[in-house]
C-alpha cells in the first residue's frame, strides 16, 4: 500500500538531493534535519507526513531546504488526490524552478480535468483563475520543450525512447489543453 508513494517520494528525494549538491545546503539545526527524516520514513501515512510538513513550514519557514519541502509537498497532495494543494504547490514550485517537471505536468493534467471536451461547459472564478494559470503553462512548455527535455535533464532510470516518448506526450497535452481553453474562453 505504500510502496508507490515511497517510491515517488524517494525518487523526488534522490533527484533533489544530487542536483542540489553543489549548493552546499545545510539544515538549521538537529531539529529541523529530524523532522526531515520523520517525513520520509516508509511508514508515516499522508496525514502524518502533511502535519509534519506544516511543521517544518512554521518553524523553518526560510529553510535552505524549502524547496526540497515544496516537491514533498507536491507529491504527498499528489498521493492524496488534493488537486487543489498539488495545483497550487505546482504553481509555488514554478515560481523558482520554470523548468520543473513533475510541477508542469501537474498543471497540464490538471489542465485536461479543467477544460475536458464539454461544448458547454462554464467555470467558477477560482476555475477561471487557473485557467490563467494552464494556459500560460502551457504555453511555456511548447516554447520551451527542447530545454525542459534537454538530454542533461533525463533522470538515469529512464530510457531514452521512454524520454522521447514523454516529451511528445507532453508536447500533445500541452497543445490540447490550450485548444480546449482556448474553446472554452470563447463561451465564457
């Protein structure tokens, strides 16, 4: 039961980690780094883990691990299908880190959910909001989609061909969901 979102959180932990090597973080102090620990370990329930994370927000809010915070974040909402904190969160995460992944095919997914195929569909202010949001995602990673899949940025445990394949996936959502807003807008 929870060995997929161990897995994902230790992949998230593993990648952050080794790209943030070179900025010589440290932790404020043994608490902060326990904390850490206490998130992490494979048998902490979401609940557990979110109450702990706001913790860490609270009592380490300019923690030189924030970042790696938001990406837990990310995926524990993710694991709890909380598409409100996961979009969000996505959205926080892209603020620093534009080329982020796992953040902008939250928010192209979340995309899909938004603006499926309904000819008449209308959206509540919040939903128009981020509207806003996917659209310009969106938008970002057509014009960017050669840097975000750069060869440097394919983690080691995934194929080239399986990299290949996920670029023109994202390439197609992307290009759907701005179809689909697009349509939507007009009838707004």
């Amino acid at each position: 039961m929870f060995l997929q979102p161990l897995i994902s959180l230790t992949a998230l932990v593993v990648v952050t980690f080794t790209a943030n090597a070179q900025a010589q973080k440290n932790w404020r102090d043994r608490a902060e780094y326990d904390l850490y620990t206490e998130i992490l370990k494979p048998d902490t329930t979401l609940d557990a883990r979110l109450q702990n994370l706001e913790i860490w927000k609270i009592g380490y809010p300019q923690s030189e691990y924030a970042d790696v915070r938001l990406k837990i974040y990310l995926v524990t909402y993710q694991q709890m299908n909380n598409h409100r904190g996961a979009f969000d969160t996505a959205g926080e995460i892209l603020k620093g880190q534009p080329n982020d992944l796992g953040s902008l095919t939250e928010i192209v997914d979340h995309g899909l959910q938004l603006v499926a195929e309904q000819p008449n569909a209308s959206l509540s202010a919040e939903n128009k909001g981020n509207l806003d949001t996917i659209q310009k995602t969106s938008r970002y990673i057509l014009e960017n989609l050669d840097m975000i899949y750069a060869a440097d940025k394919k983690p080691q445990r995934v194929s080239n061909q399986k990299w290949l394949s996920d670029k023109a996936k994202m390439q197609d959502t992307a290009r759907t969901v701005l179809n689909r807003a697009a349509a939507l807008a007009t009838q707004n």
